[in-house]
C-alpha cells in the first residue's frame, strides 16, 4: 500500500511538473503574485459588497465606484466617471483605461449595480466558512468586478502592463439599464469600437464553461379596449367580448403560435384586467378596479422577449402583431415593443477566443473551456459591443442563487479565476 501510495504520489508531482512546463516563467510569477493577493481580493469584495448598490441608489453606485476607482489609480490606470442624465435617475458608469499600442487592445466589462435596493432585507456580506459567502451581488457581479481589478493589479504589480492597451467599463445600471440606451450605453458601445476584444465578467458556470453567445432582451406591452357594459350582454352584437376576453385570446395564441422556436422565450410579467386600470412603469405595479357584473373595459399586460439574433426577434414580433390585430367582438387591441439587449451570437472569432482561454485553463490545470447554452443565459453588457467586436462573458466567479437574497459566492475557486484572468490578458497583450 506504501508503495503504491508513493508511485501515485510520484506520479501526481510528475503531471503537475509536466502542467507547469507549459506556464511561461513569467506567468508562473503572475500566479504565484495573485495566490498571494488572496486575502486582499476577499477583504475588497467584502468591502463592496457591504456597500447598498442596487440600480436605483445613485448615490450606492457612486459610493461603490470611488472604491474601484481609487483602487484602480493605484496600479497606473486613468479613470473617469460618467455621469447620466438627471430625468434617467441612473448614477452613471466607471471608466478606467491605459494606453498602449502592444497585443490586442482589451475591453473589461463588468457592473457596479445589483438588483438589491435600499429596502432590500439581505444588504451585508456574511462568511458561512473558507469556501462560501453570502452577499447582495457578491457573484452578480460585484465578485467579478473584483476579479478583473485583481487580475489587473497582479499584472501591475509585476509590471507587466506597460505599453497595453486596457479599457475597464463597470456600467452602473446593468440590472435595470437607463433610457434612451443611446446615452445610457454610448461610452460602453465607443470603447467596444475601439477594442479589438471584450471580456465580460458576469458570474461564472464554472470552470469548464464560458460564455461565447447571450441572448437579447426586449420588452412587450399589450393594451386592450372592451366595451363596457353589464355583463349579462357579453357575448352580444352590441357589447363583444370584454376586454380580458381578448388578453386571454391573445396570450393563448401567443403561447400556441409564437413560442417553439430554438432559444426564442417570452413572458407575460404583469397582467391587469377590469373596469379601470392603473399601471406605473417606474415601479412595474399597479392598481385596478372592476366588478363580476360588469365587462371589463380595459386590459393591460408587459411582458419580455429573448432572442438569439435580431432575425429571430423580429420575426416573433411580426407573429405576435399579426395576433393582436385579429381582435373579439367589440374590441381593439395594441403591442408596443421596447429594445434592451442586443443578442450575441455565436461568432467564429468568439470560438477562437474560447480555445485561447481553454489553452490557459489547461495550461493552469484546470481543464479545457467550452461554450455554454446561451438558452440558459440571460442578458448582459457585452452584447451592446458584440457587433463589433469578438469577445468571451462569464468569466466572474462561482456561486449560486444569484438575484436573490440566497446568493452565495465561492470563496475558494475565486483566486484560481483571478490567476486564469491574468495569464489569459497576459497572453492576449503581448
């Protein structure tokens, strides 16, 4: 038993003599730099996370942004911060860049906001033990943000920048983005123009995956007019269907004709019925009032769409305006479509990337990398850049439960992600 014990041993120094082989000397040093910025990247996450961020808390985001952006002076970089319009009651976004005109010119993506606001009951940063923590957006995606800045400082530290080309982008209102996205995204759309490739920093799934393609977001709202009248006439000539009627028409041929189709979702998110209806958008809620002898004269539902290309997204629209035009018996019926999220699609330059980051990832002893299902994804800043530029989103830390007030980040596997972020821009700027 001793000596197989000892040849198994023999054997596992071997393989890990062979692996180290394949790491540069120097990106041997930038690893064994972020291993000892491990504590420090922990302490940083904490801090943040402690800090009440959520999209609506302008001055948390700012508060959360002064962290990063003194951080980021420290190691060289040149921030500025962008501030938003007034009426879009968004706090703005962080920018931190250096200049150079070696290797590829980079583009780091990430976000300061979470979808916890200032009334949200889960607001600190808790160790369960070594390995797991919970935290309002310690994995979505204040942890990823932590990993670009680590990554980025071990490099620093090593003096390993010089003559690179780095853009960091932490927007500011990812979860729940200002409008016109003309303004709110304008910066972030010029610097992925300028970049030859994005990185997106959104929660990881986990080692062996990355993210090569998202899908967009787009909202959907349906309003409908019935007649009004005691409800012993529905069904008449005279008085029609009603309104809630016609929504339930609506949604069940949506439901039976529209939905099918490869990565193509939708989802009626909110739905008021009845004599008169109230609903404010600013807070997704509303009021209404309406009685089970009279018709229901009024309708309203918002609802979302996701897509993998904006083929595919017009097309669903195309259907979903034909059925609403196909209206009951004395009544009418609208859909209005707002844009959010653009789709990324699975390029041949983003598949490129992925084989450079599995090269790493196996070169660090952490297995090949490949393209997770968009299907399972939701949207994200990188597909505002992905029509011009090839990039790779997922590459933040591990955890569960993100968006709720379960989310927990993996303390342990955020250091490894650190060190494969580093040797990746390493390779990437020389």
């Amino acid at each position: 038993m001793n000596h197989f014990f000892a040849l198994s041993l023999c054997f596992a120094l071997f393989s890990l003599n062979l692996q180290a082989q394949k790491l540069s000397r120097t990106e041997r040093k930038i690893v064994e730099k972020v291993k000892s910025l491990d504590e420090a990247s922990i302490s940083f996450l904490e801090e943040v996370v402690n800090i009440n961020s959520g999209s609506l808390n302008k001055k948390g985001v700012k508060e959360v942004g002064t962290v990063f952006n003194q951080a980021f002076k420290e190691i060289g970089f040149q921030t500025r911060w962008i501030d938003m319009p007034e009426e879009m009651n968004r706090a703005g976004h962080l920018f931190a860049s250096i200049d150079g005109n070696r290797g590829k010119k980079l583009l780091l993506i990430g976000h300061l906001d979470t979808v916890f606001e200032e009334n949200s009951p889960f607001q600190s940063f808790e160790r369960l033990n070594d390995s797991m923590a919970y935290g309002p957006g310690a994995n979505d995606m204040k942890g990823g943000d932590v990993v670009v800045l680590f990554a980025l400082k071990a490099l620093a530290d090593l003096n390993l920048l010089k003559d690179s080309s780095i853009t960091v982008a932490f927007t500011g209102d990812e979860e729940s983005t200002g409008k016109p996205l003309s303004i709110s995204r304008k910066d972030l759309i010029d610097a992925g123009k300028a970049a030859d490739i994005a990185l997106g920093f959104e929660n990881a799934t986990g080692f062996d995956n990355a993210t090569i393609a998202r899908r967009g977001a787009s909202g959907w709202q349906v309003e409908v007019q019935g007649k009004r009248a005691h409800s012993s006439g529905i069904f008449n000539e005279r008085v029609g269907a009603g309104a809630i009627f016609e929504m339930s028409r609506i949604l069940n041929a949506f439901y039976e004709e529209v939905r099918g189709e490869e990565y193509l979702t939708f989802n009626p998110g909110t739905l008021l019925g009845g004599t008169f209806v109230e609903y404010d958008k600013q807070t997704s809620s509303g009021e209404v009032f309406g009685k089970t002898n009279v018709v229901a004269q009024k309708a309203i539902v918002n609802g979302g769409l996701r897509f993998i290309s904006e083929e595919q997204k017009e097309n669903a629209r195309a259907k979903m305006r034909e059925i609403v035009s196909q209206n009951l018996p004395q009544t009418t019926a609208e859909i209005h479509f707002t844009d959010s999220y653009p789709a990324m699609g699975p390029t041949e330059g983003n598949e490129a990337l992925l084989e450079q980051l599995s090269e790493v990832s196996q070169d660090l002893g952490f297995g090949p990398v490949s393209g997770y299902d968009p299907g399972r994804r939701g949207a994200a800043d990188i597909s505002f850049v992905a029509n011009d530029v090839d990039g790779l989103d997922g590459l933040g830390t591990m955890g569960n439960g993100a968006h709720t007030p379960q989310e927990t980040v993996n303390l342990k596997t955020m250091n490894a992600l650190i060190q494969r972020t580093a040797v990746l821009i390493y390779r990437l700027t020389r």
